[in-house]
C-alpha cells in the first residue's frame, strides 16, 4: 500500500527560507497530499509559491520557541499516513517523498542531510548547483548505501529530516511540551522513542539541502533554554542530554555544574557571540571545533565526543570537579 504524505514545517521568520523549501517540494517525483506549516509567529507568511497540493498554516503561540508544540500541532493538523517533517531551512531533493514512501518500516525513518555555504540558495539555484558545493557534517553518520540502517543509540535521532507514520506519533505522544526555545526536545522525542521499541533508521535518500543562516555552536544565544531543558531532560531520565554544548559553556565560564543544578554565572557577551559564530563560507556550525579550541586555550587533553571525561561529567549533577 503506498502512503499519502504530510510535509510538516515549523517556522518563524526565514520567509525566504520557507519559499526555497516550497519551491523543492513542488519540483517532488511524487507529490505529498498536503503541507502543513505550523507558525511560530503571529503574522501569515504571505507572498508563497503557488503549489500543486493545498498548503495550510496554523499558528502556534509562545513566548519562547515551542518547537515541540509546534511539531505536534503540525501533526494534529495532518491527514497524511506519513508525516514527513522538515525544518524551515531544509530544501528537499526532487525524490524526498518517493524515497520515504517507498519504505515499510513502521518508524523513524531520518534521509540524507546536506550543508550548504552561504550564498548558495540564490535566486535560480538548481539541486545540481547545491551537489557541487553542498557538504556533509563530519559528526553526524552518513546515510547507508540503500536501504534502511537501523541506529541503535537514540541520540542519533535527528529532527530537521524525518518521517514516521501518523499512527505511530500518535501512539508515542509526540513531542514533551514542557521543552521550550531551543534544545533538548528532539532527543527526548528519541529517547521515548527508543524506550518504547519504536525502530530509529537512516535510510538512503531522502536527500535535502540545508541553507545557511547565521548560527552559534554551542547554541550560547540560546543559552537559558539549554540549560533548562537539560535539567528536564535529567529529571525524565535520571541524567542530562546536550552535555557537549553545556561543557563548552562550561569551559566559556557561562555555567558552573558544582550544585545539584546548573547554574548560570553570566550571559554571554559580544566575545563569546563572536568566538561561536558560523560565518558564511562555514556551511555547518560544528562545537567540536569550539570545544577543541576552549581544551587547547587551557591546555587540557583533547579527547573525542562523548569519551571525553569532562564532557561525561556534565551528564549529572556536580561533575564540574571532574571536568577540570
């Protein structure tokens, strides 16, 4: 039986962002049934591509990201078997919805996730363009040869190119609500998943292209809301996630971990915004390379991902004595 598909988008802002991700969904081998945008914002997006399928937005109030929120009413909205979501910033290629369709796998199913430098999703960008400069992250897994790749640790789960079946979101609960602005949502959603004996898989395909935009890893713009959904996330599950990210703001001097929960010492200032920024000829933020760079600031071993004893340590309360 072949699958009727959802695209669900949460945005706010990235207008033009939003315009190339339509403009690559009209150009799908298979079309979806429907898009759903689910918008973080008060005002409609207006001025968007005519499409060869109905196109709705719903609006999605919060004072602060609701990422979750977002993706789940998104989800209530649909009427596809297949809810396929993908992020404001993620062009697709013209087989997204064939190759995420054509599989039977009841679960998540994550496609091929490229970067592109800036500058690159000019007006008239063609997919053969973006194949000539688009870059694949050296930290995240390639994409299997065909087929499916089952992932055995859920934090490879991934949330800006994923699908799954109605049936089966609805069934896990969706997203936790409770995880607000950015970081932690996603990973939790793996977690549930993983505990629940869904299956989590890349598969070969489902290729798209992520546009630039200015971005910081680690997130410290972002700083408040990490650090909060990482204390949620460690009362869940008895220990936190993102600890990559709180041991660089760890090591910026932005946190201290010596307590039974974090504690924010400063905001970030104009240096740390700078020192994290990625610039436009960086088609990925990457916080190994910040990481690496704050270790070699303080002459301290660099040690890889999660083998690393200092970041280990930001996973439960008070490990910050063992990160020094």
């Amino acid at each position: 039986m072949t699958l009727s598909a959802s695209i669900l988008t949460i945005a706010s802002g990235r207008a033009e962002h939003l315009r190339n991700v339509m403009v690559g969904l009209s150009h799908q081998t298979v079309l979806p049934r429907e898009m759903v945008i689910a918008r973080m914002q008060d005002a409609p997006y207006d001025d968007l591509p005519e499409m060869p399928f109905p196109v709705r937005q719903i609006h999605v109030p919060g004072d602060e990201l609701p990422l979750a929120a977002a993706r789940n009413a998104a989800a209530a909205a649909a009427t596809g078997d297949l809810l396929i979501f993908l992020d404001v910033d993620c062009i697709p290629a013209p087989t997204l919805v064939a190759d995420y369709t054509s599989h039977d796998l009841d679960g998540i199913l994550m496609g091929e996730v490229m970067y592109l430098p800036g500058g690159a999703n000019a007006p008239g960008w063609t997919v053969q363009d973006f194949d000539a400069v688009a870059e694949r992250h050296s930290d995240r897994q390639g994409p299997p040869a065909d087929g499916v790749e089952i992932c055995t640790d859920y934090r490879c789960f991934w949330s800006l190119n994923f699908a799954l079946r109605a049936d089966r979101f609805r069934a896990l609960g969706g997203f936790d609500e409770r995880f607000t602005g950015y970081g932690g949502e996603d990973t939790d959603f793996g977690k549930t998943a993983s505990v629940a004996g869904c299956p989590i898989g890349w598969i070969a395909g489902a290729k798209v292209y992520h546009q630039y935009h200015p971005h910081h890893m680690p997130p410290v713009h972002h700083l408040h809301s990490v650090v909060c959904n990482a204390e949620l996330f460690a009362q869940k599950w008895g220990y936190r996630t993102m600890e990559h990210w709180l041991y660089a703001f760890m090591l910026m001097g932005l946190i201290d971990n010596s307590g039974p929960r974090i504690r924010i010492l400063r905001a970030p200032d104009e240096d740390d915004i700078a020192f994290t920024r990625q610039e436009a000829h960086m088609p990925y933020a990457n916080t190994r390379r910040i990481l690496n760079a704050l270790k070699q600031q303080r002459g301290l071993d660099i040690a890889a991902g999660s083998a690393d004893p200092g970041q280990k340590a930001l996973l439960v309360p008070g490990g910050a004595v063992a990160a020094e």
